[in-house]
C-alpha cells in the first residue's frame, strides 16, 4: 500500500502547533477502501486530553499545508503555508 503513498513515513512527526505524534501506520476505512488514513498517536500525552489516544487522519489532510496561524488547509504556495505535520525521524535527538 505504501508505494501509493510514497510520503508516508512511519515514524516522529511534529505537528504545526508543536506537539509531537508518532505516526503508526496507513490504514483504509473498512466501508471504503479508496479512504486512506495515518493512524497516530500523541507522544506528549496529559490529562488535558481525556479519552481515546489514537487518532486517524486522511492521508491528504495528514500532509496538507495549512496556514500557521488559523490551521485552515491552505495551498502549498499560501505565504503563510506549513505542512499540518513535519517528518522528524524514527527517534528525537
């Protein structure tokens, strides 16, 4: 599945507001299987966040630009553009 979708990386990911999430895996939705998601989960957990702690995201919303300031998905070229979530690597220095 993964040479469909060559950015994806498993792997640490830094999200544009700053936490860090370690990205598990792509998955399909079970009623639709042209559906893509990253399935993640928060490495900087807190009671702030109560309730389940994987996440899943489209795979196209996982690597959209969005703009720094509001989050709104934005195109790449946008001046204010950052990606939603950054590579970092498979371990943080």
């Amino acid at each position: 599945m993964t040479e469909k979708y060559p950015e994806f990386k498993a792997g640490i990911y830094r999200h544009y507001k700053g936490p860090l999430y370690l990205a598990l895996g792509l998955a399909h939705d079970a009623n639709d299987e042209h559906r893509v998601g990253v399935v993640y989960i928060g490495l900087q957990l807190d009671k702030a966040k109560a309730g389940p702690r994987l996440a899943v995201r489209t795979y196209a919303d996982f690597y959209a630009a969005v703009n720094a300031a509001t989050g709104e998905a934005v195109s790449p070229e946008d001046l204010q553009a950052v990606p939603r979530f950054e590579y970092i690597g498979q371990t943080i220095d």
